[in-house]
C-alpha cells in the first residue's frame, strides 16, 4: 500500500532539505527535486537509512518546461498528501542591464512550476479531502531593494497567488500556506555571490537557520496561518516597511545591494 507521500522542490540544500528532513521524521515517503545529482543522491540515501522511508529523487531544471512536464507525469496519479514549493533562486542584478532569458527562468520557477505543480495535484487532494501547499515565497513579498526587482515581484506573486488559493479551496479539506523568510543561512546568497563570512546580523537583519524557518511554517499551518512570516526580525522589517511614507522607504532601501556587482550571468540553467 502507499503510503503518505510528501513532494519537495529544490531539496538539495537549505529550507528545501530542511522540510524534507522533518517530512522524513514524521514518516511521509518523499519526491524531491534538485540540480545538484551527487549532492541530493547523497542527502536521499541518508534520509532512507536514517527514517526507513521511500524517497525518490527526481533531476529536474524547473526553469524548462519539458522538465517540469516529466515531473508532473511522475507525481499525477501518486496519493501525495504535501506539496512543497520550495525551489527558487534570485539575480542580484540591474533590471536594465539583467539578462532576459535568465529574467525569464526566474518567472518560470517561482511562478509558472508552482502553478503547474499545484494545478496537476489539487483534483486528487480535494478527492480525498485532504492535502496541504506550501509555496516559499520571501520576504521580498513585501520589501523591494535595487538589483531584486523580478525576484521581488515573483514572491509578491506567490504571496497574492496563495492567499487566493486559500480563499478558492475554503471547505475542501485542503490546506494553503505562504512561507515569507528574512534572511536564512543556506547556498542561496552564495549562489548569489555573498560570501557565507558576510552573512553576518546587523541591525533587524538577522540571520534564521533554515530548520528554524521550517519548524515555525509547520506549527503556524497547525494553527491553520496562511501567511507565515518566521521570526521576529523578519517580521519588524516587513512592518517598518510598510509604514514607513515610500518617499524614506526608497531613500532606505537604495542603500541595499550597491557594492555587489550584478551577477545575472551566474545562475542559468544547468543544461
Ligand atoms: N536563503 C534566504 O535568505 C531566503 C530568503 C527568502 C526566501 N528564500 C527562498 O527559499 C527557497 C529555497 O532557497 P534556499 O535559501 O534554501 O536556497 P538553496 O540552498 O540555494 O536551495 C535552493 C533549491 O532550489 C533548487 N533550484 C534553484 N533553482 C532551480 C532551478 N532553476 N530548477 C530546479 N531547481 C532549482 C536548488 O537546486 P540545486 O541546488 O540542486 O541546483 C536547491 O535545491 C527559494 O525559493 C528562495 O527564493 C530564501
């Protein structure tokens, strides 16, 4: 017989893996995704031996719609009881000097593969009554600042995306919950050229382990919270923004992302 299933994007590293380990430690078979063969393989095998559950591993580039289409084939027909949007990554980049095309794959993993993801699995979990979605967004949602402003947008879409999928799924036994971390010490700044020695607290800035961000998703969507913002720092940022007048909001926030050169060569698809 199956048994429960979670499906996790990007769990080669960082809040993906995190969420992967804690499904693992509550007993749910996993389906993850990732890029990194020799380093999600490794991170698989260990969760078999450690937890005794299935976990299949799936390579796929979420920014290749063939690829996406492969991974939807795989999971369609499967009972899964969890739904874990989590792949993303960003370009610290001058819009005007970014490339599209890597503009282009930024949309189509944070935007268009969730949709897809969640559209192909919701006829089954509303079947059985049951079912829960979590998409990672960012606390970028509600914050923009130089060189972010497709990332910026892709979350603040995933957040209004979520929150209307709460709304249309009301009754139907099937949970929806938005994830907007702060800061969080995985590869992703790496990725983005910030050495892991720079990533240090400063001011409201204040970096979350990515078990902590996942520990705080999972008991807010126990108290049924839609918008999970975890941690106190996170969550001041947010509302600082928010009400300060957006004349001393941008003022503030230009003064993000200036030294960095812009990168948006440095993340594209890995073929
Ligand atoms: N770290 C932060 O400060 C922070 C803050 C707010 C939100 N987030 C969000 O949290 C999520 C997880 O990021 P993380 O911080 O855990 O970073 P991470 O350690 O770099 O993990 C990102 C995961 O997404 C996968 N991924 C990235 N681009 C992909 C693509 N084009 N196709 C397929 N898979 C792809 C990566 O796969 P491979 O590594 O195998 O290529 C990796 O498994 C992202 O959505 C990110 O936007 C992060």
């Amino acid at each position: 017989m199956e048994g429960r299933t979670a499906v996790i994007t990007g769990a080669t590293s960082g809040i993906g893996a995190a969420y992967a380990l804690w499904f693992a430690q509550d007993g749910y078979d996993l389906i993850i995704t990732g890029r990194r063969r020799a380093v999600i393989e490794e991170f698989a095998q260990k969760l078999r031996k450690s937890y005794g559950i299935k976990v299949e591993v799936v390579i796929a580039e979420l920014a290749k719609p063939d690829q996406v289409e492969k991974l939807i084939e795989k999971i369609r027909h499967r009972q899964v009881e969890v739904l874990v949007n989590n792949a993303g990554f960003g370009v610290n980049s001058f819009y005007q000097e970014s490339d599209l095309e890597i503009m282009e794959q930024v949309v189509e993993v944070n935007v268009l593969t969730p949709m897809k993801l969640i559209h192909a699995l919701l006829p089954g979990m509303i079947r059985r009554g049951r079912g829960i979605i979590i998409n990672v967004s960012s606390e970028s949602a509600y914050l923009s600042i130089p060189k972010n402003s497709v990332y910026s947008g892709v979350k603040a879409f995933l957040l209004s995306f979520t929150e209307g999928l709460h709304l249309d799924l009301r009754n139907t036994g099937v949970k929806v919950q938005v994830v907007c971390p702060g800061f969080t010490r995985t590869d992703f700044h790496e990725k983005m050229g910030m050495k892991k020695s720079k990533q240090r607290n400063k001011g409201l800035i204040h970096w979350m382990s990515p078990e902590k961000v996942v520990e705080i998703s999972l008991k807010d969507l126990k108290k049924e919270k839609v918008i999970c913002i975890p941690g106190i720092h996170t969550k001041l940022l947010i509302f600082f923004g928010k009400i300060l007048p957006k004349n001393y909001y941008y003022k503030f926030a230009s003064t993000f992302n200036q030294k960095n050169k812009s990168n948006s060569r440095k993340n594209q698809i890995k073929q």
